[in-house]
C-alpha cells in the first residue's frame, strides 16, 4: 500500500515537472514568437509541432473510427466493450491536435479563417475542414457517455437517434482527412526524399491508420488492464492482431510494389541518413511485427501481442516523422533537431492527453463494469465473450 | 497579357541597386550589412547572388500556376493576371503550408515577431497593374533586369541564346519550370552554382495535389452508399444487439 502511494506520487511529480516546463514553454512561444521558441527556420518550417503533434496525433486517434466501423456498420459486437475508452481516446487526440495547432499556427488567432476563406484546392483547407468536423462528430458520439451520467435522457435520445449516420459520417471523414495528411506532401515531388515521396502517399496513410488503429486498440486495452484492471478478453485482442497482421501485409506489399516500380528500391542500398531511418521503420517497425503477428504463439500471448502492437505503433510513428522530417532533410540541406520548447509543449500536451483520460475515467462510465452498480453488466459482457470465444478462437 | 521579368546574369554587373530598389518598395531598412546577406529573408525579397565575377539573381518566380496559391487553405496567395503572385496578409494564419511546398524556396517568415507574416517578393503588383514596370527593373542601369510582356521576353531570350550560343547555358530558366514562371533567367553558369533546381517538374505541381483531390466527391457517395448498405445488411444482427443492450440496461438498474 505505502509503495503504491510512493509510486502515485512520484508520477504526480512527474507529471506536475513536465507541466511546468510546459507552461514556461508557452509563456517563451506567445510572448517572444516562433523564432524564439523552435528550431524552425525559413529552410524548415516545418518541425515537431506538425510532425508529431500533428501527424502523429490525428494518426494515434485512429482507433476511434475503426473501431466504430467495426462495431456499428459491421457489426462486430464483441468488441463493444472497448469502444468507450477507444472514443474517448480519439476525442481527446483531436482536441490535443487543435491545441498543437494554436501552438505551430503564427497567427493562431485566425484558425477559423478557412471556415470563411476557401480554396478547395488546398489539402490543408480540406483537411482542415475535416479535422473540425470530426472533432465535433466525436463530440457528439462521446456526448451520450456524458449525458448517461447526468442522466439527462431527452438528449441522449436524441443522439441515439442520429447515432447511425454519426457513425457513417465520421468513418469518411476520417478516411478523407487520414489520407490527405498524406496528400499534403504529394505536391513535394521535387522535395520528398523518394523513399517516402509516392502518388500513393494518401494510400499509404489510409492503410496505416487502420492498422494504428487496431494496434492502439490491443495497446489501450493492456494499458487499462494495468492501470484500470479491466481488459478485453484475450481471444477477442488476439484476433485483432490477426487482422492487424493482414492489415500491415497490405501494407507492406504495396510500399515494397511501389518503391520497386519507381526504381527507388536501389535507394537502400546507399549508406545515407535517410536509408538507416527507412530501415528502422520497415525493417524493426512493420516487417517484425508482421512476423511476430503471423505466429500463433505470439498473437495468443499477452506479452506477444502488446510487444507487436507497440512495434507498429513505433513503426508508424517513425513513418510519420520519416515524411515530415527526415525526408524533407536533405532538400532542405540541414539536420532539424527541435528545440527544448518544442518538445515542452509537445510532453504537455501528451502528459494533458493522460490526465484528461485519467480524470474522464474516474468520473464518466468509461469503463461501464467498473465500480458496483455495474457489475452485473461486466458479467453479461464477460459471459458473451466467453459465449462467442469459440468463434474468437480458431 | 501576362507580364513578365527576364534576367540575364551576363549583363549583371552585381551593382544591387535591384536589391536597394526592391527594399525601398516594401519599406524594408537596406544598409551594407544587409547588402552583404547572400539569402532571401523576411527583410531581403530579393538578392544578387555572387561566384566569383558571376552573378544571379534571387527573387520570387510568381509562377504561372504557383505552388502557394494552390496549397494555401485561405488563398492568401493568388495569382493575378497580369502575372505578380500576391500576397493578402490579412487572410494568413501563417500555417506555412506555402514555404514548405514551394519549389523554390521562396516564401520567407517573420520568425522574430510575436505575429508574423509571410513575406516574398510580390513583382511589385501594384506598380504593373498601374502599367509601370517593377521597381527592380526600373532601376537595373544594364538592361540586365528587363521588365516586358512574357511573350516578347521569351522571344528575346531565344534570340539572344541563338545569337551568342558561346555565352550562355542553353536554357531558359522558367520558360516551363513547374509549368512556366512570370521570371524567366539566362546564365553562363550551370542554374544549380546558384541553387536553382534543374530537375523540376515541367507540369504545374497544383496537378499532383488535383488528381487526388479531385476524385474526393465522388469517394464520399460512393463511401456513404457503401458504409450505409453494409449497416443496412448487417443490421438485423444489430437489432438482436439492441435487444440484449437492453437487458443489460435492466440488469444494470437493479
Ligand atoms: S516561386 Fe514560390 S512563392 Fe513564388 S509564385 Fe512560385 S510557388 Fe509561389
Ligand atoms: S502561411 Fe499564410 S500564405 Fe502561406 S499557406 Fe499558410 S495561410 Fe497561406
């Protein structure tokens, strides 16, 4: 008891640490500017704030739609257990890459501009677009759990009602907006490095946010067993990996198809910066936790399946950040390396993202058989897994 | 009739009374350390390059179908008729979505101020839509910066390239670049001693974001059609869901 109490401290300590260096970083970034507070220059405006927060954010949140797919269109009802925390982690990611963006915008103040001020012909005007609906698409499919608990019924009537096309709604939308942070680098021909630089970027980033999204899915559902003592059962995670493993298949293939038809296969071979990061992504962050999910043995172990998980989240990570930085390197003659600022704010964002999950779960019917209300519950939704184990099972 | 700039490095004299011009008519501060910066930057549109007794010129292409104009959300970037790329401050939210996409580098910030702008060379728009020339040109005493209409500069040029074949890299630099610029360039020096990129594509890169973007509509009826039918057709097994949803709905009252 006395060590729990040690180690809950010690994160709050950690936690209030990276927070105020946070808060010192925002101070430094609104007051000084942008040259002040990043390493971003004219050759690279671009850094972690985008890479990272960006990319990487809306990327992670990806759960949250796969995930909903699956269970209202396709109706893989077994996996109802985990949607909660899966939309309430994919909500809180898209209020985070908002937040991310007030910081990388110079003029912050005028994000609603494209609201106002077209140009269809921007990938980020429709990417902006998108991301702002999908938030609000996620407001309103995470707004039923909140309603729940105030018991407010007309509203939550309401959304019921609508929840279907909802849940349409926000899988195109988010195929759109997944894909065309993929579309932004296509008109890059000349700038991409050519590892990275493909028509197929939008491709690629559709298919890897499946695949991050089920990923997510195994990785949430072990963190909550952890943190929350409640997890899926592990026949149902086990047979995400198998998809997740098909998934990365797909697209490993098409990287491969299309690096060998651009002839830029022979690129590895050359003893450069850009080829070792390459490798690390596809060799350590795809094809091993392809190999890994493809053994029975792994997939069906707890350890076997989160370690996997975690390469592909990695994996993707990396992919992300091979486009935005890596690949624009070399047409930018410099090596970015963000400066502490950057990355202060990018930690608090991510230590807010945790606490915000914490204090939902604490509060909301997050995970609904916790507590002793619901324990009934928990034992039906435990008794149908078990009831379907055999279609879960091979 | 789309005007245009042509510079030929081998009538330059590295003078910079361009670059003092070029200055006055943004309202930027030019001194000798200024004049001694060999990069564009928020407060320098454009510069004179210098290898050796060779020179070359820097500034803002304004291309044909410009890069900015195409990837800014809020088209702050536009590309008037008359040939200057402008730039509407008032509409930046300074996403930077222009510095990183266009080819040329070209796009500077305002990386010192708490609310910056984007800063580039703008063909002096308001000067040639009132019929003058652009304030660069005006002052060049060599005739190296040449202000006229695109059409009768890319004649001269060909002229010029076919008169004195011995002088100069057999190219016009920005006659089909990334579908065509409003700056056209002569040099006597391969165009990458100075950073110019010769492997560009010759197609407007608006195109490659097009053939994409363009197929959008039709995606999202086809996915709404698609999305829907498969609830539609799996949907009986949802409304068994529903009925055990609600069971444990009681269970939970209890
Ligand atoms: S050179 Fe760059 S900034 Fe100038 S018009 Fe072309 S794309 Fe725009
Ligand atoms: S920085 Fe300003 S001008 Fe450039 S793309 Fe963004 S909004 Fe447009």
């Amino acid at each position: 008891m006395k060590q729990r109490l040690m180690r809950f401290t010690l994160w709050k300590v950690v936690f209030f640490a990276i927070m105020a260096a946070g808060l010192y970083a925002t101070v430094l970034r609104f007051t000084r500017g942008l040259g002040a507070s990043t390493n971003l220059s004219d050759r690279f405006p671009w850094g972690i704030w985008i890479g990272f927060d960006v990319l990487c954010g809306v990327m992670l949140a990806a759960g949250g739609f796969t995930l909903m797919a699956a269970v209202h269109i396709f109706h893989i009802e077994r996996f109802k257990p985990i949607i909660r925390p899966t939309v309430l982690t994919a909500f809180l990611g898209y209020l985070l890459v908002c937040v991310a963006l007030m910081y990388d915008l110079g003029r912050y103040y005028r994000i609603w501009h494209p609201l106002v001020m077209r140009n269809p012909h921007s990938v980020m005007f429709e990417v902006a677009w998108c991301v702002m609906l999908y938030t609000t698409v996620l407001a309103l499919e995470f707004a039923p759990i909140v309603f729940e608990r105030l018991r407010l019924e007309k509203p939550l009537r309401i959304l019921r009602a609508v929840s279907i096309p909802l849940v349409i709604l926000g899988v195109i939308l988010s195929t759109l907006h997944q894909s065309s942070l993929g579309s932004l680098y296509l008109i890059m021909p000349n700038k991409l490095y050519p590892l990275w630089y493909s028509p197929l970027l939008p491709v690629f980033f559709f298919i890897s946010a499946i695949g991050i999204g089920l990923a997510m899915t195994i990785f949430e559902s072990y963190m909550s067993s952890k943190y929350f003592h409640r997890q899926l059962e592990l026949p149902l995670l086990s047979e995400l990996g198998r998809i997740l493993a098909v998934v990365l298949s797909v697209y490993a293939v098409l990287r491969f198809e299309d690096l060998y038809h651009r002839g830029a296969l022979k690129l590895v071979l050359q003893p450069r910066y850009e080829t070792y990061l390459f490798l690390l992504e596809v060799v350590v962050g795809l094809l091993l936790p392809i190999a890994m999910l493809f053994r029975r043995r792994i997939r069906e172990s707890t350890g076997g399946l989160y370690l996997a998980a975690v390469l592909t989240v990695l994996g993707f990570i990396t992919n992300r950040l091979n486009v935005s930085i890596t690949g624009m390197e070399g047409a930018a003659g410099l090596h970015y390396i963000p400066k502490w600022t950057e990355m202060a704010v990018t930690a608090m964002i991510i230590a807010g993202g945790f606490a915000l999950f914490g204090l939902a779960t604490k509060y909301l019917p997050i995970f609904p058989e916790k507590g002793e209300p619901a324990e009934a519950a928990a034992v039906v939704v435990r008794r149908r897994a078990v009831e379907q184990q055999p279609v879960a099972g091979d | 009739m789309s005007k245009a700039i042509l510079y030929d490095a081998t009538l330059c004299i590295d003078c910079k009374l361009c670059e003092q011009a070029c200055a006055e008519r943004n309202h930027l501060p030019y001194n000798d350390t200024v004049a001694a910066e060999q990069v564009q930057s928020a407060h320098k549109y454009t510069v004179v390059l210098a290898k050796g007794d060779k020179f070359m010129r820097r500034l803002c292409m304004n291309c044909d179908d410009p890069t900015c104009a195409s990837v800014c959300p809020v088209g702050a970037m536009r590309k008037t008729k008359e040939g200057p790329v402008i730039y509407e401050e008032a509409r930046c939210m300074g996403c930077r979505y222009c510095m990183v996409a266009c080819p040329f580098g070209v796009p500077k910030y305002q990386w010192n101020k708490v609310l910056p702008a984007v800063c580039k060379c703008d063909m002096c728009a308001d000067r040639v839509l009132a019929g003058k020339m652009t304030a660069c040109a005006e002052v060049c005493p060599t005739g190296a910066t040449k202000f006229g209409e695109r059409d009768e500069l890319i004649a001269e040029a060909k002229q010029r390239l076919h008169d004195n074949p011995g002088n100069y890299v057999n190219h016009i630099y920005g006659l089909d670049e990334v579908g065509g610029t409003s700056v056209l360039l002569l040099s006597s020096l391969p165009f990458e001693t100075f950073g110019y990129r010769t492997d560009l594509v010759r197609e407007p890169l608006p195109l490659f974001t097009f053939r994409v973007l363009s197929r959008i509509p039709d995606l999202v009826g086809l996915g709404g059609v698609l999305l829907g039918g498969v609830w539609w057709i799996t949907n009986r097994r949802s409304k068994v869901a529903a009925a055990e949803g609600k069971t444990n709905a009681d269970e939970k009252e209890k």
